[in-house]
C-alpha cells in the first residue's frame, strides 16, 4: 500500500474514536449506576465508520434488560407440547409478577436431578 498522505495522517492518529449513548432508558432504569463511561474500549477498525457500527451494536445489547432465572421444580417436569419451540434457540414465556417479568427468554439449561426428585429450568432474556 503506498504512502499516500492521508494514509500517513491515518496511522498517526492514536485512536478514532466513536460513540453511542447515552441511553435514556438505561439511565432512566438504574440512575448514577448505570454504566456511562468514556474510557476507550480498544479495537483494530480501520474504518471510523464500522468502529461506530460496533459501538451501536454494543449499546443496544448493553441496553436491553436481561436477566437469568432459575425454576426449581419437585420430580421430572415433561415440557408440554403446545410450548412453541424454536429448533434452533429454544424459547419459553416466563411470567413472575414478585420479579417484573412477563416476557419470552431463551432456555439455556434444562436439568434432571434424579437422586434429589426435581427439575430445573434456567433461562436468559
């Protein structure tokens, strides 16, 4: 690659820089606990352009509330078949009223216990 000026100017540049966020969601969600940084979170883009495709990514899979939920159920729970279950991320509708939750969440674990007698189902979303 030839040393064209402005690919001289390029590589000077310590850092490019791109941002996303704040989101107001977020922030309105946890207050002063929210993550709002400035420090650099370093990466190998060329291009400012795909370093803020990134950045977007980043904050809107930093943004959305997730939570990991764990039912304990006594004896082998059968999953019933009217459950719709997608082949490749098996989903469930968790609904926990003490927890705010009523929503769809990708089943991550399924466990037997047979020497305890109980079922646990783990899920994330």
């Amino acid at each position: 690659m030839p040393a064209t000026p402005a690919r001289i100017g390029f590589i000077l540049q310590q850092f490019r820089v791109a941002i996303s966020g704040p989101d107001a969601t977020v922030v309105g969600r946890y207050g002063t606990t929210a993550r709002d940084t400035t420090d650099p979170i370093e990466t190998f883009f060329d291009s400012v352009i795909d370093a803020q495709a990134m950045s977007d990514e980043r904050l809107a899979l930093l943004s959305a509330e997730r939570r990991r939920l764990t039912m304990v159920a006594a004896g082998a729970v059968a999953l019933p078949s009217s459950m719709p279950v997608d082949p490749a991320i098996p989903t469930a509708k968790v609904v926990d009223e003490e927890r705010g939750v009523n929503g769809k969440a990708a089943v991550v674990e399924i466990g037997l216990d047979f020497e305890r007698d109980r079922s646990t189902l783990t899920t994330w979303g």
